[in-house]
C-alpha cells in the first residue's frame, strides 16, 4: 500500500509528519506533498489573509490555484499511491478532485476551521468534500455536520510516541501556560491567585498580564521541542481548551502531547476530556477560577499525589491514543 499525504512538510512535529511517521511504522509507504513550498508568491500572500476575502469568485481564485493543481496532478500520477490524504482542500479544484478518485481512494482531515471560520468555508471546497470517499475531523459536533456532504468519522488528536523523546529536567517553574491570546484565556489566567509563579509563553498580546501583575512572565511563543522541554521543567501545567475546541465537541493537541510526555497539566472542563480522563475527571478538570486555585494548591502541597495522576494519565494516553492508535482506525475505516 502507497499513501500520499497532501499538507505541509517542512514542520516535523505537525500532524502530517506523526501521520507519515506512524504509517511507515507499519511498514506503509507514505510520502507528503508540501502543497506549501509549491504554492506561487502570490498565493503565499494570500493565504490565510483577510485579502483572499476580496476574491470571492471561485473562477477568480482559480487562476491563482491553477499551476499548484497541475504540479499536485503530476506527482500523483508519478508516484501512483493507493490513496491519497488531503489535510487540505484550499486551492485544490473540485475538478481536480473528481479525475483523481477515479483511479486512486480519496480521503480528507477537515480542520474546523471550515465551519467556524467563514473565510475559509467556500463553496469549492464544499464541491470538493462531496467528491470525498471519507473524511475525518476532529470535533464530534463538526463530524455530524459535515456528515451531509461526505461519510465523516471523528478521529481526535493523538500523542507522536515514535518523535525523539526529551529527557526529564529539573524544575525550573512552578505554572506554565503555553498558547495564543484570546479574551477566555485571559480571563482565567488573571484570576490565578498565584500571578507571581505564573510564565507564559504565546504572542505579545499576553503583555496585558502585566498591567496586572508585574511579576508574572511572559515569554515569546515555543516551537514544539521547546514546548515539551518547558513543560517537562514546570510543576503544573495549564491546558485551556479555546472556544473552537469546545464549540466543535474535540479536544486540543496538547492533552494528549502534555499527557504523553509524562507532564502534568489541569484543563478547563469538556464532555469530551471528562470521557477520555473518566477516571480522573474530578482531578484535572477545573469549571471556573475557584476550583483552579484549589487545585493548584491541592496538587503543589502534595507532590505524591500529583506524581501517581501523571502516571493515570500517561496510562490513558499510552494504552489507546497515539497516533498509531489514530492510522489503526483509520485503516479500518478504509
């Protein structure tokens, strides 16, 4: 079996990579084509950019998209895998789409951002998911709405176990968060009694923090190794679950990267995080300010305790959600 992943390549810890690297565990060819590096300028300008709004015509946009859809054409046909996973279907022609799944089973991994970023939701991408053999995504509610244009499967994160693993470190913080700003966010991490033992590492918008609590640090956003190195030297870490994680019924990359390597972490309440963490549903999970500071007490005043959670949660991540846990179901799927 030959799998043709289509997303990015250059990032070894995305999610096309953890993919490819669990197929190839199995003994699958998987290659990746970086639809990225064989944009044009222009379409590197564009993308992701409030500009594209502008080129609201689909025949417009298709001028822009016309030399990355042949390239991609090429490579397949040169390559002739047995299927072929789209982590993306920005820029790729319905009609592209359609002649392709005439000799080759198409699938697709259909971020959220489709549905609750309007931007991105256009009308070609929806011919496109009509011509998918199956998609998965990673929100269950985003799962039963896109069940109405292809056969949609809910398929979570998971934890990369077969990256390089970074040894433990001594402890150098007692709070971490890591991520981007946003006001939900905010709001829980100024209520944190204890400001003074707080670091953040995200975007600059996090400064404000400041206007609060002068000693509380904030730092410039991680790449993936430093993310877990960090973690793995800080007590307690925080997971906070954004607004999209929660409005699409699925749960971040980083409960199960921070429950893989062994670090722990409390985490606003889901469904979806009391389902995985059942047991451990009345420890990790807290519902509002009150309930976050005592737990930051609870577990900083009693190491044992917190020790024996994070071995429950490795345990939890180990036994059922890694990422070759993910391709197992996804090949079933196929």
């Amino acid at each position: 079996m030959k799998i043709l992943i289509i997303g990015s390549k250059n990032n070894k810890y995305n999610l096309e990579n953890s993919y490819k690297r669990a197929f190839q565990f199995k003994n699958i060819e998987c290659e990746i084509f970086d639809i990225h590096t064989t944009k044009s300028a222009l379409l590197k300008t564009l993308d992701h950019s409030r500009i594209y709004k502008i080129f609201s015509n689909s025949k417009i946009r298709s001028l822009f998209s016309y030399k990355l859809n042949k390239n991609l054409m090429e490579y397949i046909y040169e390559f002739r895998p047995n299927i072929i996973f789209f982590f993306s279907l920005n820029y790729i022609f319905p009609e592209t789409i359609n002649k392709l799944k005439k000799n080759f089973q198409i699938i697709s991994f259909l971020s959220d951002d489709y549905i609750f970023n309007n931007s991105f939701f256009r009308q070609e991408v929806i011919e496109s998911l009509k011509l998918i053999n199956i998609n998965f995504c990673f929100g269950k509610k985003t799962t039963k709405y896109l069940s109405k244009y292809a056969k949609s499967f809910y398929l979570d994160f998971a934890w990369d176990n077969l990256i390089k693993k970074i040894p433990n470190k001594n402890l150098k913080r007692k709070i971490l968060f890591c991520g981007h700003y946003d006001n939900d966010r905010f709001n829980i991490l100024k209520n944190i009694i204890e400001l003074d033992n707080l670091t953040i590492y995200g975007n600059s918008k996090w400064k404000i923090i400041n206007d609060i609590n002068i000693s509380t640090k904030v730092n410039n956003q991680l790449n993936y190794r430093n993310y877990i190195k960090n973690s793995k030297e800080s007590l307690i870490n925080l997971n906070i679950l954004r607004k999209q994680n929660l409005t699409c019924e699925g749960l971040n990359m980083r409960t199960f990267e921070l429950g893989g390597e062994k670090c722990f972490f409390l985490q606003n309440y889901s469904q979806e995080g009391a389902d995985l963490f059942q047991a451990l549903k009345k420890s990790i999970f807290f519902r509002n300010n009150e309930e976050l500071n005592f737990k930051i007490k609870e577990f900083s005043e009693n190491i044992p305790l917190m020790n024996e959670t994070k071995k429950k949660i490795f345990k939890i991540i180990n036994s059922d959600h890694k990422y070759l846990d993910r391709v197992n179901f996804l090949l079933k799927k196929l």
